[in-house]
C-alpha cells in the first residue's frame, strides 16, 4: 500500500464523522448507529440521503453543501477515496455531511426501518457479468426496503447502458413506480425539471468527468418502491 493511502486510513480514522464498523457489529447485527444516526451523527431530527458507492463523495458533499437542512452520509468501501469528501467536510466546516466506510453487501445491517429518505447510486459498477451484483438487482433493492422509508426516492445516475437498461427491467418487473428517466441528461435533459433539480443533476463525480470526457452520455433515472 502506497504511503499517501496510508496517511489517508490513519487521517480519517480521526474524523467522527466518517465511521469505519467492525466485521463483528455485523455478524452479531450489534452496529450502535443503527436506527440512531440523527440523534447519535448528526445531532439532528433531519432526513437522511445514502450516497452509495460515493467515491471521493462529490454527490454527498454537493447536495450537502446546497441542502443543510437534510443530512447526507456517503457509503463507500475504499477509504482512500473517501478521505476526499471527508477532508472537504473538514475544511469547511460542514455538519450534515458523514460517511460510513464499508462494503455496500451489508448495507442493511447499518440502518433502522424508515430511517432513510432517498438513496443515490453515482457511476456504480455495472457488473456486466454478475446481474445479481448490480446494486440496482432485486437482492440489493430488498436490502434497501429494510430501511427506506415508504416512498423514499432511488436516484440512478451512471454513463452504463447496460446497468440502465437493466434498471429499467428491474422497475418494469417488480413494479416499482419509474418517476423520471434520460438516455442522455446533459443532451436531453427534461424541460420540465426546476433549477434546483438541474443544478443537483449538473454536479458531476471524478469518474462522470472521465467518462464525459471519453464521449460516453450520461443517463439519469429515478424511482420509487
């Protein structure tokens, strides 16, 4: 491991807001932020939106700093990245900006029934050859049930055809309600869309730029269970 990544691991080990659970609390479903994030993180009654396989955080960090009145925690497993966001929310002084830490396989483990609002999944990997890892598949839609509150949003932005053809056969499928969706955002993006939902859908990740930059589209998509 390169010396910077660990300078990294060591820097947000010391930040309380980036929380780094142990293989024990999930064996022994024994994790003490579960179902107390706004009370024990966030030291707030506010709604809660998962930034899930975050990166450097861009999106959690971006809506954050535009919504102070909602609490975002980016989810993610490679601490290198996630020391990004993290020193972002440290140099800025930002408090409704968290991040957990951790493989996105035992999500559910982490979170309370209705705890959380809306869900975000940014240029996640589309698992070309193993549907069932898609984190848009009906195994990880299930896990999130556990703990999005009825009529809590599932935002999907990502430059993979394949991930969102086959998101949209997941929603047709399982009938879960498609409330917006664009082959192309920044070429087709809805008319109907308000400026604030045009400036959070304008922010764009380390790996939409590269992508952006290759020529692919990037497409967007929401809905609902």
């Amino acid at each position: 491991m390169g010396k910077k990544k660990l300078i990294r691991f060591k820097d947000i080990a010391t930040m309380d807001y980036v929380v780094e659970p142990t293989m024990e609390d999930i064996k022994n479903d024994a994790f003490p932020l579960k179902g107390k994030w706004r009370e024990e993180l966030f030291k707030n009654d506010h709604p809660i939106i998962l930034e899930l396989g975050c990166g450097k955080g861009e999106y959690a960090v971006g809506l954050g700093k535009k919504y102070p009145q909602n609490n975002y925690l980016g989810v993610d497993i490679k601490g290198a990245r996630i020391w990004y966001g993290a020193n972002t929310v440290r140099e800025e002084g930002l408090k409704n900006i968290g991040f957990l830490r951790t493989r996105i396989d035992f999500i559910e483990a982490f979170f309370g029934e209705n705890e959380i609002d809306e869900i975000w999944l940014t240029f996640s990997d589309p698992q070309i050859r193993k549907p069932r890892k898609r984190l848009t598949s009906k195994l990880f839609i299930d896990r999130y049930r556990k703990f999005l509150k009825p009529g809590g949003i599932i935002h999907v932005k990502t430059d993979s055809s394949w991930l969102f053809a086959s998101t949209l056969e997941q929603i047709d499928q399982h009938g879960y309600h498609l409330l917006e969706k664009t082959w192309d955002l920044y070429g087709e993006m809805p008319e109907n869309l308000d400026a604030d939902t045009r400036e959070i859908l304008g922010i764009r990740t380390h790996y939409e730029q590269i992508f952006s930059d290759k020529g692919f589209d990037i497409k967007y998509l929401k809905f609902k269970l």
